[in-house]
C-alpha cells in the first residue's frame, strides 16, 4: 500500500483538508501520530520507514509552535529514541 492509498483509507484522520491528495509526509506523520491509533502508526512506519517518520516528527518538535498533545509528544520522543536510528 502506497501513502496515497494510507491516507485515502483513513480519511478521518484528515477531516480538516478537502484535498488529500496533495498532503505532504510532513502534515501526515503530523495527524497519523496525534489522532491515529496504534495500527495506524504501525501502517505509516511501514510505509514510510521508522527512521524517515522519526526525523519528521524530531524536525516538528523543534519548531517554534509544536501542535502535538504534550503526552503524545513525550511518548513518541521515548518511542523513537528507543527505535528509531536517527
């Protein structure tokens, strides 16, 4: 399955976009690992490598404004410093 086909199928995890076709990998890491559920986030790591979701979310962590619940934060910066290589 292709990241277009993720987002597609899991249209409720992007209810404030109208086209979800032009997401980039950025916004999706950014809903899949706020509002998803656990097989989601397994889907996305599949699709798009743990590494590559865990510099997108390292890289939204460091902006001025972060949009992540501070428990959803904490438990990803554990769960990737634990599994992820970068």
């Amino acid at each position: 399955m292709g990241i277009e086909n993720f987002v597609k199928k899991r249209r409720y995890l992007f209810w404030s976009v109208k086209d979800v076709g032009q997401l980039s990998d950025s916004v999706i890491v950014e809903s899949v690992l706020q509002y998803g559920d656990f097989d989601d986030v397994r889907k996305l790591i599949a699709i798009l490598g743990r590494d590559q979701v865990a510099r997108i979310f390292r890289r939204h962590l460091r902006q001025r404004r972060v949009n992540y619940d501070p428990r959803i934060a904490h438990y990803f910066t554990l769960f990737f410093r634990q599994h992820a290589k970068t």
